[in-house]
C-alpha cells in the first residue's frame, strides 16, 4: 500500500484526504497573511485639502462615509501654498482639493469622488432609479457652474479690487441664492430625508457644504428655502458630516 501523507508534529500518518485539507488551509493562511502584508504596505490615500474649501469638504464627506482612512495635507490659500512649486506638480492648476492614492493622481473634486465611488462602491452614492441619478448629476452641475465659482478665493480677491464690499456680498447672495431656488424647484418630487430619498448619495455631498456656508459663513436668510433647511438637520445627525465641515479640520484657525 502507498501512502500518500506525511507525518504530524504528533508522528501521525495523515491520509491523503486530509493532507490535501492541511494543505488548502497552509494557503489560506498564506494568502490572508499576504493580504495583510499587502494591506499594511499599501500607500495612504493623500488629500490635499483647505478646511474652508466647498471642494475639498464634500470630497471630505466621501472619504469618509467610504469609511477610508487618508492623510489631510492642509494647504493654506490664504498664505499661497498652492503656488508652491511642489504643489503645482501634483495640480498645475494650483487648486485644492487633490487626491493622492499611490500613483495615480486626481484633482478635480467630482472626478475625485467618482473615481472613489468606482474603486470603493459601498456605500454606492449613486441611486440605481435613473431618473433619481440624473437628478443626482443636476445637483452636481448646479453647485459646480451655478454657485460654487462665484465663492473661489480668486474671484473674492478680484472683486475686492474693483467693488467695494457690499457690492461683493450681493454678488455672491445672488448666485447663491439664484441656486438655492433652483434647488428647491428641482428637489420638490424626489427629496426625502435627504436630497433625492432617504438614502446619502452624490447630491447631498455638493449640497451639504452649500447650505452649511449659507448658515455660518455667508449668512444667507433660509426662510425660502424650507427643503434645503431640512436637509442640513438630517446632515448635522451624520458623523460623516460632521467630521467634515469645515470647522472640524487640522488646519481650522484657532479663531474663525
């Protein structure tokens, strides 16, 4: 008789039956040590970030309703870091938020997000009804071309130089406001708890960091926008939310 096996630690014959069990289980414990080994090498997620930046919160927001642990580089606006010549080889464009996640490279904050909703699909922040999704990218394209530009510390800058600064705080209520009416109107047959149902998806990630600079930074009057106003009490019970607002950050001043 062969005997296919080998001999234990206790000098048992093992038969061949479980030989191929030990076997199988020596590769599991391989592969999940591999796994670890790969996990605890594998480079950080990097943000480059501003703690006031619209753009840079709502990709804050992202990371961390994916549950993904990432290293916060604050890069200071106001002092000109973004300039910085190592800056500008991660974004020539001199822009915040970046995405860092070994060598690949992202500094768009809607193309940040899509590429983690990609690469990290739960929680998915895309609803499956398409008609709810193509709300979703409106949400998106309200906030990026309609409001959030008039905000850009450039164009703040700009304005200071040719208007006084009534005139530049009535040019920046106006395209919020213009854009919170637009949001009320669209919102209407789709919102629940929160923008489009009772489920977090993209639009509230653009929203939320809106509605929370109306309140605390632009003072903005939310009488007439009673939707909008719900929305921020439903995202103020988030801790994703909240660990992302803007006052919550490393690179928060001590006084505001």
């Amino acid at each position: 008789m062969v005997w296919f096996g080998f001999f234990s630690k206790q000098n048992k014959v093992i038969g061949e039956e479980e030989t191929h069990n030990n076997r199988r289980n020596l590769r599991r414990r391989r592969t999940n040590s591999l796994l670890i080994v790969f996990d605890f090498y594998q480079a950080k997620l990097k943000l480059y970030s501003y703690w006031r930046s619209s753009c840079a919160h709502r990709v804050r927001i992202a990371l961390t309703l994916k549950g993904l642990n990432y290293e916060y580089v604050p890069v200071n606006l106001l002092k000109g870091d973004q300039s910085d010549p190592d800056f500008k080889k991660i974004n020539p464009m001199g822009t915040v938020p970046a995405l860092v996640d070994g060598d690949v490279v992202i500094n768009d904050s809607f193309a940040i997000i899509m590429y983690l909703d990609d690469k990290y699909p739960e929680p998915p922040l895309l609803p499956s009804d398409l008609h709810k999704r193509a709300v979703n990218y409106q949400a998106t394209s309200i906030v990026m071309c309609g409001i959030q530009p008039h905000q850009n510390m450039a164009l703040f800058r700009y304005l200071e130089e040719k208007i006084n600064a009534e005139e530049k705080t009535a040019w920046i209520t106006n395209a919020i406001t213009k854009g919170f009416t637009a949001f009320e109107n669209l919102l209407v047959s789709c919102a629940g708890k929160y923008a489009t149902g009772d489920e977090v998806y993209l639009a509230d990630l653009f929203l939320a960091p809106q509605i929370h600079a109306a309140f605390n930074r632009f003072q903005i009057n939310m009488e007439p926008y009673p939707t909008l106003a719900k929305f921020h009490e439903s995202y103020n019970e988030l801790p994703a939310f909240q660990n992302a607002v803007p006052e919550n950050q490393p690179d928060t001043p001590s006084t505001i």
